[in-house]
C-alpha cells in the first residue's frame, strides 16, 4: 500500500463541524443536523455525512500513492494519481446513502444492531475523477464484458483502514462487472467533491463512486482494484449490508441465504421539522428530499398533515427556482430531489411524506413490515408529529 497509511488508533483523525451529530466516536459516524440537508441542493463536505469503520488512513506522500489493478487480468497495473487524473473526468452528481439511514426509528419497533441514524445518512455531490470503465480498458477489459476473457465476472475494491470486523483488515466490496465496464452506470475513481480535492474524511486520496446503489459499496482510500471470479468474501459484503426478512433474528440467521444489498430503494424524509417539535397553528412549509435507486428518477412525493386521510403533491427541484421533471436529460438522473409543500397545520397534526419513483416503486407505510436484524433500507413513510405552540406554551405556565 505505498503512500496510503492506515493508523492504529484515532489520535490522527480530521478536524470535522461542530454541529455534525455524533452517533459513534470511533469509529467516526456523524451526520448533520435534518434541517441542514435542505438548506442546498448539492451538499457543503463538512455537513456531509460521515460513514467509518476504523480510524482514516493518511498519506505521508501523495506522489508514492498508487492504486493497483490486479488480479483476472493478463497485465496488472499500478496507477499514481497523476495516471489517474490524465484519463477524461467527469463530474457526476449523485447522492450517497447509507443503507443504515433512519435505523433510529426501526429499532423503537424491535432493537436492531447497528449505529443508529436519523434522516440524515445520506448527502448528494459532485464527485469529479476518472471512470471506471476507462480504467479497466486500460487492462483490457472493455466496454460492456460481464465475463472477462480470463473469468473474471465481479470487480473488488480494497481500501487500507483497519476494521474490527475484518479482525483488522480493510474494508473491501465488489460490484459485477457488467457495472464497473458499462460507461453509463457513471461509476466513478473520485478525485474531487464538490469541485475540490476529496477531503481525509470522504476518502482522500481517491473512492469509489457507485451511484444509485447503497453507500457501503463506495469504497474509500482506494488500494486495489481486482477482478475476481466471485463476488468478495469480506465481512461488509457476505456478513452485513443484506436484507432479512422480519422472522430471521440472531440465533436462526443463515447468511448465505441472501445476496449482498445493492440498489437503493424509493425513499423520502422530512427536513424541515423534527419529531414532536413545537409549531405555531397556521401555514408552514414542509421540505424534504426523495431519492430511489439504480438511476430511477422522483415521480411524486405526497405530503399528508392529517396523519394520511388526505394527500397533497408537493412541489420538486434539483436546481433551485427550476421544477423537477424525471427523465428530463437537464436532470441529475443520480441526485435527489429537494420537495416543498405548504399547508395549513392544526393542533398535534401528523404529517407525513412518501414518494413515488420513475417505475411506480412506493415506500412501505409501517416499518414494522420491513423490519430486519440489522436495521438496514427503513423506507417506511417519514412521518413527523408536531405540538401545537398554544398548548406547550399553557402547559408551562
Ligand atoms: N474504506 C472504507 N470505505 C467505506 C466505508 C468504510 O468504513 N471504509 N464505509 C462505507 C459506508 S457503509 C458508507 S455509507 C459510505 C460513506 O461514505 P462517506 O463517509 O463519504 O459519507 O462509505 C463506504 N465506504
Ligand atoms: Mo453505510
């Protein structure tokens, strides 16, 4: 691993915002504030959510850095970032979400394990850097091979940081490579977010993007990049990150009943306001964001403020002043969508959204149906309760 460090402890991590919201100190797990998410449609990197799984590796010196493509191939490479940068690049907005976002509320159905989240495990940038499907040709592997001339039928991510599920080892993750060598699934050898080089914390000095699938895929602190045979054993892959259904608990789960987890699906979350947050009668403004996954655009997000008798449209953006239209070329076909809606708000009103995705997918109404062990994918419908301000305000008195 030339160049790329990973420390043993954590007395070498980043300095990070203040007002990220901890859910685990060491590893580093954070994310920001609901409310800040829709403050903008591309996300600022430090309120950007942070996803670790040990301490964030350095680099010492950037011009020893390489990354290695290796494995099926019949003439491994090593890259240096100044190979990588000269190949085209390209800038894909995409959003990044944790498939343990919104695990906080699966557990108050029945305890799961995992960090627990609020809404706010998911961020949408600009990823600038190199395709992967240029990278691959440059080893032979051309556009369009799902199956590679030596076997090779899954394309391996290896970073550097050391996690106590591995026992120490680095993350790591595949990707069939019938994705990793089709130009169009946009998967990106990121160099640069939101116009700047990626910072230590999102994966310096290069990540995978993967969009339109969960985030876990995305491998930060590129170290190798193999083609194998069979999709990667590591833990993040055949022993987490998979969906159960409700009746698998710890002691009957069989893993290598399931396949690992990978498109995104619907899902939509209310910023504006928290849980039980105290509001004054009247009209407010309820913001969001909705996102699906595989590339699938927003068709409608509906927003109810009588706890789903009736249902409101609301209003979609990317670009700000400019509505959404799904499929349109002009939209970010990998991004979410900001939504908006006004409404009249009565006393201890339930409000609630749910969106609808380019192929009809709807979000689940309770999630109890969707509940599983490992309290990933709660895309239940995203439902806030508010305290009338008159009320509060006489209950204190
Ligand atoms: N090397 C490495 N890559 C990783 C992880 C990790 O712990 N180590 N976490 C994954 C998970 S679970 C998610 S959701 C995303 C989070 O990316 P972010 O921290 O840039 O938001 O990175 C993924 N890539
Ligand atoms: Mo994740």
């Amino acid at each position: 691993m030339p160049g790329l460090r990973a420390p043993s402890d954590y007395s070498e991590e980043p300095p990070r915002h203040p007002s990220l919201k901890i859910n685990a100190k060491e590893p580093f797990n954070a994310e920001p504030p609901r409310s800040a998410l829709i403050l903008s449609y591309i996300t600022p990197v430090d309120m950007f959510y942070k996803r670790n799984h040990g301490p964030i590796p350095i680099i010492d010196d950037i011009e020893s850095y390489r990354v290695s493509i290796n494995g099926l191939v019949e003439n491994p490479i090593q890259l240096s970032m100044d190979d990588i940068r000269k190949l085209p690049k390209y800038n894909v907005t995409a959003t990044l979400q944790c498939a343990g976002n919104r695990r906080t509320a699966m557990s108050k159905t029945r305890t799961v394990k995992g960090v627990g989240w609020d809404v706010a495990a998911l961020g949408n940038a600009t990823w600038g850097g190199a395709k992967l499907s240029d990278v691959l040709e440059l080893v032979g592997i051309c556009e369009l091979t799902s199956v590679s001339s030596l076997g090779g039928k899954h394309v391996e991510f290896t970073s550097v940081d050391r996690c106590k599920e591995e026992n120490g080892g680095p993350y790591k993750a595949s990707i069939p490579l019938g994705r990793a060598t089709n130009p169009d699934a946009d998967v990106l050898l990121a160099y640069e977010m939101n116009g700047e080089v990626i910072n230590r914390d999102h994966g310096y000095p290069l990540r995978v993007v993967v969009p339109g699938i969960i985030g876990a895929r995305s491998v930060k602190w590129l170290d190798s990049i193999s083609i194998i045979a069979e999709e990667c054993q590591g833990f993040f892959m055949q022993r987490d990150y998979k969906m159960f259904p409700p009746s698998v608990n710890w002691e009957n789960i069989n893993w290598a009943t399931r396949r690992p987890q990978m498109d995104f699906p619907v899902q939509c979350a209310i910023c504006s306001l928290e849980d039980m947050s105290v509001v004054k009668q009247g009209k407010i403004s309820i913001c969001g964001y909705a996102v699906s996954g595989g590339g699938r655009g927003i068709e409608r997000v509906d927003v109810s403020v009588d706890g789903g008798k009736t249902w409101m449209e609301a209003y979609k953006y990317q670009k700000s002043g400019v509505p959404y239209v799904p499929e349109d070329t002009s939209s970010d076909k990998w991004a979410w969508v900001l939504f908006k809606v006004e409404a009249d708000i009565l006393p201890n009103a339930e409000i609630i959204a749910k969106a609808v995705d380019t192929a009809a997918n709807v979000q689940p109404e309770n999630v109890d149906v969707i509940w599983n062990l490992r309290g990933i994918l709660n895309t239940s419908w995203h439902r806030v309760h508010v305290r009338d301000a008159s009320q509060v305000a006489h209950s204190n008195l």
